[in-house]
C-alpha cells in the first residue's frame, strides 16, 4: 500500500497543485475569497439570530462561528469530492492511473481551506475572551474523524455522481435539509431529551458539538461521543472503499 | 515474450443508462423502458508481440481497436481470456485530451508525466528536451488553452516518446502536426523501436503502418481476422476495404 502510494506520489502532489491552482485562479484575492465567503456568512447569520437564539447561549459568536466552520468543510470535501470522477474522466478513461487519487486531492484541498478558516476561527476565539488551554489538542481527533469521513462519502458520492447525472441537485437539497438539523444557529437545550439525542443520528452534529464542547466549554466530550466520531468515519470509509472497488472498472462505461 | 493475449474477449455494455439522472432512472424502470445492451466488442482475439516489434492495428470504425488497446494500457479487464503485459506501458489514446486548460504548457506537462509514471526528477531533467521537441518553448508559460490543436498533441506526443518506455501505444496519434513535425515524430519512432521498445500503433493510414510496423492485426466487429505479416495483410485489408465502397455504391 505505502509502496503503491510512493509510486504516484508525484502524480499525486501535481492533482493537489492543479486543484489549489484552479480553485483560487492563482489570485491572493481568490484566497482571500475563501476565508471572506464564511466570514460573510457568519455575519449575516450573527445579525440575524443573535437576537432570536443568542441572548442566553455564551459565546454565541463562536458557537455560530464552530458550527458553520465544521459545516462548510464538509459540504465544500464532499460536493468536490461528488464531482471528482465526473470531473476527470477525460484522464482515467485514457490513462491508467488510480481513481482515488482525484478524490484525495480534491480533498486535500478543501482541507488546506478547512486550515484557513480555522486560523480565522482561533483568531475570533481569542478576541471573544476564550481561554486556550491545552485541551485544544484534542480537537484533532473530531478534524480526523472528519477527513476519513469526508473521504469515505466523495467515495460513495462520486460513485453515484458517475451513475446518475442528477445527483448534484439531489444533494444540494440534502445538504441543506442537513444544516437545519446540525444544531448550527440553535442549541438543543430547548428539545426534551429524547429528541435530543436523535440528534447524534447526525454525523455532522457530532463534529460541531465536539467542537463546541473543547474551544466553548472547556471540556473534552465523553466517551460516547468518541465513540461516535469514529464509528461515523469508519462506516463512511468502509461502506465508501468498498462501493469504489465494486465499481471500479465499470465506471468507464458511463463515461 | 512482452505482450501475450489469449483468446481475449470484452463485453461493452450500451444503452439508456448513460447520462441519465435517478429520477428518469427509476420513471424508466417502472415505465419498463430501460434497455441495456450487451454486445462483444472485442471477442476471441488472439497475439502476441515480441521485444521490439511495431505491431500496427487496422479495421473500420467500430472494429474494437480502441477496446483492445484499453485493456492492453490495464484502463479496462478483459471478460473473457488472459493479457500478460512485461514492462512499462506509456499509452497515449487520443492525445489532446486530459490536459488542463487552465494550467500552463509547463504546469500540463509535469501533470502528464506524472500520470504517465515518471517521477519529479526525471521530469526535471527531460523537461527541456520535451519542450524543444515539441517546438513549444515560446509557450512554456501560456495557459495550455491558448495553444493550436496541433501543438497540443506535439506535446503529448513528446512526453510520451522521450521517455524510453517499454511498451509505447499510440492511437491515431502519427496523424498530427504539420508535415515537418509528422517526419520528425515517425524517426523518433523508430528510434525508440530501434531502442528496444515494443510498440502498437493504430492507424487509419495503410501507408503509414506499411512503412513502419512489421505485424500487422486486423480486426473487424471484433473478430480477429488476421495476424501477421504486413504486406499480405495490408493487401487484403486494401481489397476489402474497396470492395466495401463499391457495395455501397
């Protein structure tokens, strides 16, 4: 496998270059762009809902600010990731190069913006008076999770992408059907506890809230919710990879 | 032996399922009109190739050259029979196509030396060479769009011969450029065969693989109809060819 990967590794670092290169039409402003977009975002949502949810949430900012930086993460790796087969199969249907490989650059990318925005996130953390503490760390084990599982899904959507030509609209609806449900602007207090823990149904919700419960709350999450992060990237990959590899020398057909 | 192919057959599929979304996808389904067809696109195909040999492959549209040249490259399995490839494969199906637009003439070329195997030190130092064969250093930091067609298959065709591969493919590929470049590229195929390679050009010009392979395959709907021999081969494939023309008249 490490063999295999040396071996196109070359191939690999030039799909990444490309992908940061187009994505940001070798402009400073069109990576200024990327962090101004969530930014805009935010404001807008923290106008709008600091007077309806946010007079008892503390931190409101920053609890709006670590849910939307989670979201679009996983929104911008998976539609990328949706579209990486589709988007290179003048290479693969001539070339004989792994398909994964488009996907992983894709996805590379998007968390090399992921980083980006996380820089801006701490940076608006410490103006609003949180405490850095070592705990910090830990919120690499939720960024991870999250990779594998972004990964595991652009597998299982760029699989479906090839398959059905509709798929992009399909999960545009349902990725926006997905953040009304990931507790993004609201906080779950407010539902009975049974509806409560539907909540952690959703993958997505539980990186927000791992996310919350280390730079808000100061707490590193329980055991559960460990436990979640990882079952969610685990079932993403695997179901994903094994998708891929069912379909790997039909794609071709129809392409 | 470099390359072994026994009684190799592929099954394409065709039909309704190609660029369709899931909501015609399952209306079709339920409407009873979803056909898929399967049909042999290459079926029984039986050769192989010794180191240095040019083998040129011959038929009409449709014949399965591309099919066979895909499975030969490791892009596609076969379904049926068994393909054994020795050495590295560079192969170039239809040139022009799985460059960026938007990446530069030298950014393109990296990208495709890469895709075809080579490492970033190697690149580095044929980099040079490649461009000044495909008569491009004016270019070198042009978005790859604004090149002419002609000069878009010049360089994928340099990436691909400057290499030294063991095996080299070329689809359609001898046919580009301008007649300067035509000649130059044709003795830098036979240098590379000279050097050793073995290499399968498929071609639509009789003339061109009279002159430059010494096997020649023939495959119409599939089917093999022959192996061997240039000249005789190329004889037939010409009487056939005239004959179908006057039955279409």
């Amino acid at each position: 496998m490490l063999e295999k990967f040396k071996k196109h590794q070359f191939l690999f670092e030039e799909l990444v270059k490309r992908d940061f290169k187009n994505k940001y039409k070798r402009t400073v402003l069109g990576m200024v762009w990327s962090i101004l977009s969530p930014l805009l975002m935010l404001l807008v949502m923290s106008l709008v809902f600091t007077h309806l949810f946010g007079r008892k949430t503390p931190h409101y900012t920053i609890y709006l600010f670590a849910g939307n930086l989670v979201f679009s993460y996983f929104k911008d790796a998976t539609n990328g990731g949706m579209n990486s087969l589709v988007a290179n199969a003048a290479i693969f249907t001539k070339v004989n190069v792994p398909k994964y490989l488009f996907l992983l650059s894709r996805n590379v990318s998007s968390l090399l913006n992921f980083g980006l925005t996380l820089i801006v996130f701490f940076v608006f953390a410490a103006f609003d008076g949180i405490l850095f503490t070592w705990k910090f760390i830990f919120l690499l084990y939720p960024i991870g999770c999250l990779v594998i599982f972004n990964i595991g899904l652009g597998f299982i959507l760029s699989a479906l992408y090839v398959f059905f030509r509709d798929m992009q609209y399909l999960y545009d609806i349902f990725t926006m059907l997905l953040m009304y449900v990931s507790a993004i602007f609201y906080t779950v207090d407010t539902f009975p506890i049974a509806y409560r823990n539907l909540f952690y149904l959703n993958p997505v919700y539980v990186y927000i809230t791992y996310f919350r419960r280390i730079v808000i709350d100061g707490v590193i999450p329980g055991v559960v919710i460990h436990l979640f992060c990882i079952l969610y990237a685990m079932i993403a990959i695997f179901i994903g990879s094994w998708y891929y590899k069912k379909y790997n020398y039909k794609f071709l057909y129809y392409l | 032996m470099i390359i072994d192919i026994k009684d190799l057959s592929i099954r394409y599929i065709m039909g309704d399922f190609k660029d369709i979304g899931l909501k015609e996808y399952i209306v079709r389904k339920i409407k009873g009109d979803f056909t898929v067809r399967e049909f042999w696109a290459v079926d029984g195909v039986t050769f192989s190739l010794e180191k240095g040999d040019m083998l040129g492959i011959v038929g009409t549209n449709g014949a399965g050259k591309s099919t066979l040249l895909k499975v030969i490259s490791g892009i596609m399995r076969p379904t049926k029979g068994e393909v054994r490839v020795e050495g590295n494969v560079s192969a170039l199906l239809e040139l022009a196509s799985g460059f960026d637009g938007d990446l530069t003439v030298r950014e393109n070329t990296y990208l495709r030396g890469a895709m075809l195997g080579y490492t970033r030190d190697f690149m580095n130092k044929k980099y040079n060479e490649i461009i000044a064969f495909a008569e491009l250093e004016e270019f070198q930091d042009r978005p790859f769009k604004q090149l002419s067609s002609g000069m878009k298959s010049r360089l994928a065709f340099s990436i691909a011969c400057l290499v030294k591969p063991d095996i080299l493919i070329l689809d359609e590929v001898l046919s580009v450029g301008d007649g300067g470049f035509r000649k130059k590229s044709e003795d830098k195929m036979m240098e590379i065969i000279h050097g050793g390679a073995t290499t399968i050009l498929v071609s639509h010009s009789l003339d061109q693989i009279r002159r430059l392979c010494n096997k020649v395959l023939w495959l119409d709907k599939g089917k093999q109809v022959a192996f061997g021999e240039t000249a005789s081969i190329c004889d037939k494939y010409k009487e056939f060819i005239e004959k179908k023309k006057i039955t279409k008249k």
